[in-house]
C-alpha cells in the first residue's frame, strides 16, 4: 500500500492541481492532500481552514483522496500521515529550480523523498497567484478553477 502527500499553498487549488491529484490517486493507493503555508506568499486570500473546506468539496468524488491541512514542516506532516513520499507537480523549467531545492532541503532533514508530476502542457499557465488577480480585477476564471472555488472567489471579491 502507498500513501503520498500532496502538499501546497492552495490558495485557491485550481486545475492543475485537480489534475495531479486525479493522477496521484490513479497511481498510488491512498492520496493526502494538504493545506500549508508557505512563508514566502505572506498571508494569502483564503485561510487555511477555508482553503481545506474547498479542497474537501473538490476531492469529494475521489474515494482514496482525504485533505487536511498543517502549520508547520512538510515532512512533520508526512511523518504524521504515514506519507511513502511527497508528490510535486511540475508546469515548467522555471518549477524545477524551487522543486528541487524544496526536495532536496526535505530529504535533508527527513528519510522521505519527494517524486515530481508533470502538468498537462494545457494547463501549465494555471498559477493560483494570477487566478487571484484575474479574479479580483474582475477576470474569467471559472474554467480554471473547479466549480466551488470560482463561486468562492466571486463571494469575496464581490463589490
Ligand atoms: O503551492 P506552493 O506554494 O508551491 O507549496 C509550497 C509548500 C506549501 C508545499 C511549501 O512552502 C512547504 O512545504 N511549506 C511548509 C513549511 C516547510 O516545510 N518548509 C520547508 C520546505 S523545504
């Protein structure tokens, strides 16, 4: 049996990040997907409970995927949750440098290893930070993002 984690900001998930979790969970067995902070995005829009309420209705319909959510290491987390590995997606080179770091420093502090996912070339625009200001500015979102996070991002940003 094989548990992975898939960890992220989250803020908001949008397709790509359905798609890896779609993959993981076709993949390996069980999949956890979680809510975490990372120190270099500042606050963001949604909070961590919110972000995993979201992450919850969009995984709903996948029966090896649970979310949660954690405020502190990633790999205290996948330690916590039995995780064989981290699972990272990739949308360009430009990923690559942070990813690998990310991999690295974690494996340096930890026994787990982090394994990288490709993103569908269609969606390898998809940033949840661009999706944020397109929403805020008033900008289409709604076939980025899965049903629930586009009526979620029209509640807060209505005037
Ligand atoms: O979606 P993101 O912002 O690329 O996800 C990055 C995230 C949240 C996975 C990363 O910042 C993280 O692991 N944060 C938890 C704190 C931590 O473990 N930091 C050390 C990373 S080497």
């Amino acid at each position: 049996m094989t548990r992975v984690l898939y960890p992220g900001s989250f803020d908001p998930v949008h397709n790509g990040h359905v798609e890896m979790v779609e993959t993981s969970a076709r993949l390996f067995d069980e999949v956890v997907v979680a809510a975490l902070i990372n120190p270099a995005k500042g606050d963001g829009l949604f909070d961590l409970a919110e972000r995993m309420a979201l992450l919850d209705e969009c995984f709903e319909h996948l029966g090896n995927v649970t979310t949660t959510s954690f405020d502190g290491l990633v790999v205290d987390l996948a330690s916590e949750v039995g995780a064989d590995f981290i699972i990272k997606g990739l949308r360009a080179v430009s990923d690559f440098e942070s990813e690998l770091q990310m991999a690295q420093m974690n494996s340096a502090i930890s026994e787990v290893e982090t394994l990288f996912l490709p993103t569908a070339s269609r969606r390898s625009f998809l940033a949840s930070r661009l999706i944020r200001e397109v929403a805020r500015l008033g900008g289409d979102v709604s076939s980025m993002v899965p049903d629930a996070v586009s009526l979620r991002l029209a509640d807060r940003y209505a005037s």
